[in-house]
C-alpha cells in the first residue's frame, strides 16, 4: 500500500518487455521475400538495443571510479563510441524503412548475452567489472553448449553478429533494388548536426555507406574479424575497445565507491535519494525517446532538427543525465553510510508525450526541494535549468 506522506511522483518506473531478439539468420538469398526483409530489420533493430546495452553498463562503471585518470576516461570515450555505434545502427534501420525503437525495450539488468552466459550488470569497476567488458567486446569465442539465452542466442561474438548483418544487407539490396529510402536522410543523425561530433557520424543511403557503418563499429569495438575482409580505407585507426579493456585490466589500479549494483528506486523509497533516483530514469527515458523520434523527424530545416539534437540529446547527456550520476554516487545509503547510491539506468514510463517534459520538470523540483538545505543544492538546480530547455516530446512529429 502507498504511503500516503509519499511525494505524488508522475509517471512509473516499471518492469518492462524483453525484446524477442532474432535466432540464427536466414538463407539471405534463398528464403522468401519478405521474410529476409523482416529478418533484416530485426537483426538491425537487435543491434540498436545491443549498443543500448553496452553504454549504461560502461557509464556506470565510470561514474564509480574516484577521481577519474587517463585510464578511467578511456572507459567514458568507449561509452561515447558506443553512442556513435547505436546512432549508425539506428540510421541503417531507418534507411531501410525500419523504425528504430529505444525506449520500449530499454535495457534492464542483469541480462545475458551470447551462448556462453556473459552476465551484464550495472556494477562499479572492480577488475570483476573489466573482466565482463572484455568478454563483452571479444573478436570471437566458441559457444561451450547448446543453452538458448536471451540476447544474441545464435551468436558467438558481436563482430561475427555484424559481419552476419553485413552479409545480409548485400543479399537483401541485390534482390531488392530500391532498399535503401532516400527520403530517410533527413531523419537520420549525422556530424554536421551536432549529434555527436563524430565525422563518422553519417546517413546511410546505399549498400557502400551501410557496409561502412557496421564495419567502423566492427573495427572500433572488437578489432576485425578473423577471415572478414574489411572494405572500407577510411575507417578510424583507433585502439578498439576489445584492447584497451584487455589493457585496462592487465594494468588494473582503480579505486572504486561501493555503489549498489543494478539499484532499483522500489527498494528506496525511505532514501533522501529516492526522488533523484526516479528523476534519473526520467532523464535517461527521456533522451532514449528523443533519440527514438528524432529518427522520425524532419522539419524541413537542418538548423531546427539541429537544436533539438543539441538540447534533448546532447543537452541531456551532459547537463543532466552525467551531473545527476555523478550526484549520486556521493549519496550515502542511511543504512549503511558505506554504501552509495548510483544511477539506476531504468525504463521511466511518461503519461505521454504531451505531458512528458511536465512530468520530468515536477520529478526535477521534488528533487530540488529535498535538498533545498544541503550544499548540493546548486547543483541540482543547475539539471533543472537544463530540463526546462527541453523540446517537447510531442513537437517531435
């Protein structure tokens, strides 16, 4: 039963569906049409929720770590890759007439991942913490049994999931001329909108730009692929992720807050820090159904898209998602003054989209007022400033 002296929080944190990710591939010349079309479009809509997955998990790592050196923000450039990984994903989708989904199945930990049950957690970045990121982000790996799970059940490593994509895209365009959509380009993200200030940042129109797209995120993330011929000369020439974890951890020296891992509002309630773990979700929910619309959204004019990106996407990452993370990983546990609170990375269910940027203004002043005494305070009000400069999520048509 709801305590009645409870602060009225708009809105719900709940449990939410699983996405049913794709099984093996299909016979992409062979099979029938549409089918292969339909296989394509969920392996790509596969990807998009698989690079989600990586970035909450590498940025609550980070944000544990004390005093972040040179080595902890390698951690935080692999998470911001990764956006740039999810983005390409997103755009493949949508070049082909898919609609990238985010939000509806947000991530939710733990999960695991591949056939050999690599376990992902929100955890602070202990060596145990590293461990999993470079089994995450291995070239490849023979499956140890025949176990079905739930994310990539088919797959024995993500660069051998691309490279299965890639081999998809070829055959699909080949037996569909018009695949590729141009009139997507301008819902697509790109560098020149501000996205990411990522060059490699760009709209697919074609088979060359999509091979492209997933072959930066093979080479940047795993390394290349045994046996994977890489046919782009201009990729990045970067360290790739799957290195500089193993580097990480064979150099392992972080010093780490004891936060809770995978923390879930419910179990808070009794917490000074309960409203800003829910206005935390809120934020998180909000930049992933910015992203999610934004791949709809044309206003015919570069320079509007452009200032929605730079508020409910980048606005978001830094000004208010980042500063509240960083927040409450300072806040103490009542309980147990040794053991802090973390952002929880969880789906956030808005009323709808009309009253969405209402609901997460109110979740931001109950914050606000909860530390209307505390030193913490300016802070704070430094994220509400940055949600008020919200777009809306209903203008986003």
């Amino acid at each position: 039963m709801a305590n009645p002296d409870e602060p009225s929080l708009p809105g719900s944190v709940d449990t939410l569906d699983r996405y049913p990710a794709p099984k093996a591939a299909p016979n992409w010349e062979k099979d029938p049409f549409p089918g292969v079309l339909d296989a394509l479009k969920a392996h790509l809509q596969t990807a998009v929720l698989l690079e989600s997955y990586t970035i909450p998990m590498y940025l609550f790592a980070y944000y544990s770590i004390k005093d972040p050196d040179a080595n902890a923000k390698k951690i935080l450039r692999i998470s911001k890759e990764e956006m740039l990984h999810l983005g390409l994903a997103g755009n493949i989708l949508r070049s082909i007439g898919g609609t990238p989904s985010l939000h509806q199945y947000a991530p939710e930990f733990p999960q695991e991942l591949f056939y050999d049950k690599v376990k992902l957690n929100l955890k602070p970045a202990t060596k145990e913490t590293i461990e999993t990121f470079v089994a995450v982000e291995r070239p490849g790996k023979m499956p140890v049994d025949d176990d079905v799970y739930i994310l990539l059940k088919d797959y024995k490593s993500i660069g051998e999931f691309y490279k299965e994509v890639k081999k998809g895209i070829r055959a699909v365009a080949k037996r569909k001329s018009d695949l590729f959509d141009p009139t997507t380009a301008g819902k697509q993200f790109k560098q020149g909108d501000g996205s990411w200030h990522a060059p490699e940042m760009k709209a697919i129109t074609d088979v060359k730009s999509a091979i492209c797209a997933l072959e930066l995120i093979i080479v940047q993330g795993e390394g290349s692929i045994e046996g994977d011929e890489i046919e782009c000369t201009d990729l990045p020439t970067g360290e790739p992720h799957f290195t500089t974890f193993s580097n990480l951890l064979g150099s392992y020296n972080f010093k780490v807050t004891d936060v809770v891992e995978n923390i879930d509002s419910k179990y808070y309630k009794d917490e000074k820090f309960y409203e800003a773990l829910i206005a935390c979700d809120a934020i998180y929910s909000y930049l992933l159904l910015s992203i999610e619309k934004l791949w709809q959204y044309d206003p015919g004019n570069e320079e509007a898209r452009k200032e929605v990106i730079g508020k409910n996407v980048r606005g978001l990452m830094a000004h208010a998602l980042g500063p509240l993370a960083k927040f409450l990983v300072k806040q103490p546990l009542s309980s147990n003054a040794k053991k802090f609170a973390a952002p929880p990375f969880r789906k956030y269910n808005f009323t709808s989209d009309k009253l969405a940027l209402g609901q997460l203004e109110e979740l931001m002043r109950q914050t606000v007022a909860k530390y209307a005494n505390d030193p913490e305070k300016g802070d704070l009000e430094k994220i509400q400033k940055s949600v008020k400069d919200l777009v809306s999520l209903d203008k986003l048509k």
